[in-house]
C-alpha cells in the first residue's frame, strides 16, 4: 500500500466512525424533549359533615307524634299553683323531646282566655341562671314533664284571679289536647322547659 494512503487511512477511518455514532444517537431528527412532570400537590382531607344523627341524641328522631299528655294534681300553697304536666311516650320507637310546650287557659266554651309564658324559670323550671332547654331521649312508654305555674293572687289592682280550663301542645306537635279537669289561675301564668323524668324538675 502507498505510504500516503497508510498515513491518511486511520484518520478517514476515525472520521467516518465518528459521524456514525453521530448518525446512530440522533436517528436523523432534533432531539426529543424529556417532558418536565410537576410536582405532586397533596391537598388537606376535607372534613366530613356531621350526620344529622349526630345532632339528635343517640340518633333518635324528634317526637312528631305518640306523645300523651298526663296532667298531675294542682299543687297550691302561698298563693301560688304548680302542675306538673307529663309527656308520655305512648309510640313504639325512642324518639327525642325538646323545648316548650304551649298551654292556653280557655273558657267554658274553648276561647282562649290568656297564653303561658314561656320561662326558662320562675319557682319551678331549669336551674338558675341555665336558659338551653335540654334534648330528652324519651324511650317507648317513658315520660318526660314540665311544670306550670302561676299566682292565685293579682297584683296591684287587677281583677281577682279565674281558673281556667288548659289546652296543651307538647314540644314537637302540632295538635292541642285538654288536661282534663285541671285548672289553673289567669295571673301570671308561666310554663317551662320540658325535663327528664316525671317532676318537672321541681
């Protein structure tokens, strides 16, 4: 072989192999672009909503219905009266009681003479200085009360007091029902929270 050739030969082979390493990495086309990834985000577990069950206690409904009105007996002394009205439980599933009932005094002919007020006490009622009804579970056949008072004796110069017959709405009902031969005085009638058990609290 020429010695010129022999001299050249290395460098023409060193060449070609370098553009064919070039040729090989590229395929012929511009390189491709590695895709950047954003960071992952983790966002704060949202909070779930209390279910409406754990709002009620025990997750017993409100009583809509099956509540039995009992009147006790006219508690007089001093010039004031007590009664002690119950709600019984006359359904077949535990349910729950809150708040006031609404009593009206009526006449003989059912016209509604005066309204109870609704206190959370006065000589009967929550204890002092407690104003939030309390939420009574009441189980199928047990009571709940409240009580209801008012002054046999008027102030001032207002006309002698009257007895009046009693119509009841318990918490939650819509319909009102008579409590019997009870009677109460027209002065100062107030009514107050329903409580557990069968005292009104008294």
């Amino acid at each position: 072989m020429p010695r010129f050739l022999s001299n050249r030969l290395p460098r023409t082979l060193g060449f070609a192999l370098l553009m064919l390493l070039a040729a090989c990495t590229t395929g012929g086309k511009s390189p491709i672009a590695t895709p950047t990834l954003a960071p992952a985000t983790t966002s704060a577990p949202a909070t779930p909503a209390p279910s409406p069950s754990a709002t009620k206690a025990s997750g017993a409904t409100t009583c809509s219905s099956g509540i039995r009105v009992i009147p006790g007996e006219v508690d007089a002394g001093a010039g004031h009266r007590f009664l002690v009205l119950r709600f019984n439980n006359v359904g077949q599933t535990t349910c729950t009681i809150s708040g006031y009932p609404k009593v009206d005094l009526v006449d003989a002919s059912g016209k509604v003479v005066t309204h109870a007020q609704q206190t959370p006490n006065g000589q009967a009622g929550l204890p002092a200085g407690t104003t939030e009804p309390p939420v009574v579970r009441l189980a199928a056949g047990k009571s709940a009360s409240t009580v209801l008072e008012a002054s046999a004796i008027p102030e001032g110069d207002n006309p002698p007091c009257k007895d009046y017959a009693l119509m009841v709405t318990a918490p939650g009902q819509t319909d009102a029902v008579s409590a019997g031969p009870a009677q109460m005085p027209d002065c100062d009638v107030q009514v107050h929270p329903v409580v557990a058990g069968d005292t009104g609290g008294r």
